[in-house]
C-alpha cells in the first residue's frame, strides 16, 4: 500500500535528501510496528514526486508498506506520522497530509477466462464485442460498464467484511490513467472464442478491522476457503469479470430490463407479505400478465393463501 506525506516549502533537492536517507525512515516508521514487520511486512521502499499545483509545488513522499493480510490503513497512516517529523527536519519543509492512497497500483489483482463460442454463439460474441468497443470510446457507457463490475466486487468485500468504497476509489481512479477506460477487456482468440480479462488495484484484507469483530465476515471467509489475501482479491476480481461478462451477455441479447423486471417483481412480492416460495410464484403470474404491483401481488397471495 502507499503512504503518503505531502511536503510544503520543501527545499531544492529535497528528493535526493530524501532518499539518501532511506534507511533512518524505515527504522523510524518499523519502531511502531515490529509485529507486522516480524511477519515480513513493513516500509519496504520509498518514491518522491514533485508535483505542480496552483498553489505552488509540492513535495510527495510515499511509503511502500507491505501490509500482508490486512488492507493496512491504520498500518500505514501510522508509519506516515511517525516519519514525517524526520523528514521535516531533513528538508526543512512542512508536513501536511499523512494519509494512504486508495490507488493501490502495487496491488493489483488480474483475472482471465474463455467462454467458447458453441455456448454463445457467434452474434453474442460479435455483440458483447461492439459493447465493449463502446465503452472504450465512451466514458458515459464506460461509467455504467465500470459500475457492473464492481457490483460484484463489492458484494464479496462487503460480504467479508472489507471497506468497499476505498476499493470504488482505487478502481476508477486507475480506470482514468491516461483517459477513463473500461476494466475489462474483450477480444476473440483464432478459434473464434471469447477471451474476457480484468486488471484493476483491489485492496481486501481477512485480518484487522472489522473483518476479525464482524462474524458474518469470518463465515464468508470459510466458505470462500481463502488463506490469504491476495486468494481474496483473486475471487472478488473473478466475480467482477463475471458480473460485467453477465451484463453484458444480456443486454446484447434479451435486453437488461427482462431481468430487472423479474427481479423487481419478485421483491414487490415479498413486499406484499409473500414468502420466498410464494414469491415465485406470484412473480411469474405478474410478469406473464404484465401488471407488477402491490396491490396486484397482494390478490395473488390472497387467492394463494385461500
């Protein structure tokens, strides 16, 4: 994870200050941490950037911490507090900001898979394909896209017990490098098959946090089977590809709002007081009339019931 400290009125060479000095920060920073650094993590390396601003340049220094298993906020902002006043006597400089970055580029997480086209079919592949090409043409479709997958990843990060808006930062932050781009990429393979891939910084941690106090987190974890953290990243990327791939499959063919509706239908089932096996019922009744209602449900169940 990267540690950042921003640095005002930082003398000339301050950088190279900086750096020369690598050693003393990584002994200041581990002093408050040695169970992590025990375990094989802790500051492992440091960046400086200049950076133009309109008020003025700035000094960023930034702190590679391998947190291990953990998302390592609380890890790493410490570090960043403990260093800083070193370093402002170092350059001679201002701290302001001491805070971790949620653009994890040294932690990404990549996932693959090939769906063949005898299960597709040429025209879906050929649509999902054109889909794509639209949303790395257009970030108002490439927003929506982006969205899908991470309804799935963040299901899983929620679900274990994970902070699910740093990794929306982290995600679309790096989908906008260079231009907001699609996280997911298409293409066909020489045998005419699908070829689905995703690349994106994925934070998820199985210790610290609420993810030890939470115990719907530590079932989600056991039934996941991971053992580390990056087996975690690794499942929540997979769910994201598949979810954008799902989307994506169904818009080119039976359209998003078939599935919508039923989805839809059967919560106003549940709305109206019907179980779960009620509502399936109640909702295929609803859609093959087309009137999806409260009230409607609600008479459904009444006749069920009587």
């Amino acid at each position: 994870m990267i540690g950042q400290i921003q640095l005002l009125g930082a003398g000339r060479g301050a950088a190279k200050t900086i750096l020369e000095n690598r050693d003393s920060i990584i002994e200041i920073a581990h002093a408050k941490d040695s169970v992590l650094v025990k375990l094989g993590g802790g500051l492992k390396n440091i960046e400086v950037r200049e950076i133009e601003t309109e008020r003025g340049t700035m000094t960023i220094v930034h702190l590679l911490v391998n947190v291990q298993d953990a998302m390592g906020a609380n890890a790493v902002n410490t570090m960043c507090e403990e260093v800083a006043p070193f370093i402002e006597n170092l350059v001679g400089g201002r701290s302001l900001l001491k805070i971790i970055s949620n653009l994890a580029v040294y932690r990404k997480t990549r996932a693959g898979t090939v769906w063949k086209k005898e299960a597709l079919g040429e025209d879906v592949i050929e649509g999902i394909l054109d889909a794509y090409a639209f949303a790395k043409a257009d970030p108002f479709r490439c927003a929506t896209h982006n969205k899908g997958i991470m309804n799935g990843i963040d299901a899983v990060l929620i679900a274990t017990g994970n902070d699910f808006r740093a990794a929306e930062a982290g995600a679309h932050a790096f989908a906008a490098i260079d231009g907001y781009k699609p996280l997911t990429k298409y293409r066909k393979n020489e045998n005419g098959d699908l070829v689905g891939e995703i690349e994106l910084p994925l934070v998820a941690g199985i210790v610290g946090g609420s993810t030890n106090s939470n115990p719907i987190a530590k079932i989600s974890l056991k039934i996941l089977n991971v053992r580390k953290a990056h087996e975690l990243s690794e499942v929540a990327a997979c769910v994201g590809l598949a979810n954008n791939f799902a989307a994506l499959r169904a818009m080119v063919k039976e359209g998003i709002q078939k599935g919508h509706m039923k989805l839809h239908a059967h919560n106003i089932a549940l709305t109206a007081g019907a179980t779960h096996d009620e509502a399936i019922k109640i909702t295929d009744v609803m859609l093959s009339e087309g009137k999806i209602s409260v009230a409607r449900a609600s008479e459904l169940l009444e006749v069920m019931r009587r």
